[in-house]
C-alpha cells in the first residue's frame, strides 16, 4: 500500500497544499480553514510571480536593503550606581529593593 498523497484535482492545480505546509511547519490547522488559507496562499505566490517579471539585469544581488552599518562601542568594564542613587527615582522600596504595585492575581 502506498503512502501517496493523491494527485491534485484540476481545481486546484498549482494551489498550495495548505495541511502539508503546515505539517511541515509544524502548525495546527484546522481543516476547515483550508480553503481561506489555500486562497490567501494562492495570492502570496502570485505577488512573487509578479516579482519575477522584473527586468532585474545589471541589478546586483544583495544581502540587506542598505550600506549601513551597525556602531557598537566598545564593551568595557566600569562602575555602576550607587545603591541610594539607583534606587533614587523608584516609586517606592522595601529595604534595597524596588516596591512596585502587583500586576497580577489581585491585592498585594
């Protein structure tokens, strides 16, 4: 017995085949999403389609859209702040901590 997938219907010939993407994107799709996504798909490829029509000759290849560099400064080693001066602008503190108020599951 053989473990082929069956060869496309004429409908949808050349469409993406949306469950096997996902497999192997390792996402959940619910079937009843294929077709949309099947659709949406369908569009994405022939915006690429329309990309390769370009006369793209004497253009040269490139690995990002600008010249620009990234500045990094040196990593170097120096003092930090003080306790009182770090904790200076804190809402409050307990002792040599931060006290801020809960943000989850209710009162203090």
């Amino acid at each position: 017995m053989s473990d082929s997938k069956p060869a496309p219907s004429p409908a949808n010939a050349g469409a993406p085949d949306v469950l096997h993407i996902a497999r192997l994107a390792r996402l959940a799709i619910d079937p009843r999403q294929e077709l949309e996504l099947r659709e949406q798909f369908t569009r994405i490829l022939e915006a690429f389609k329309t990309l390769s029509t370009l006369n793209v000759d004497g253009v040269e290849p490139m690995t990002r859209p600008t010249d620009f560099t990234d500045v990094m400064r040196d990593d170097r080693e120096h003092s930090s702040l003080g306790l009182d001066e770090t904790l200076a602008n804190a809402p409050a503190r307990i002792e040599t901590f931060f006290s801020v108020p809960k943000t989850i599951g209710g009162e203090q």
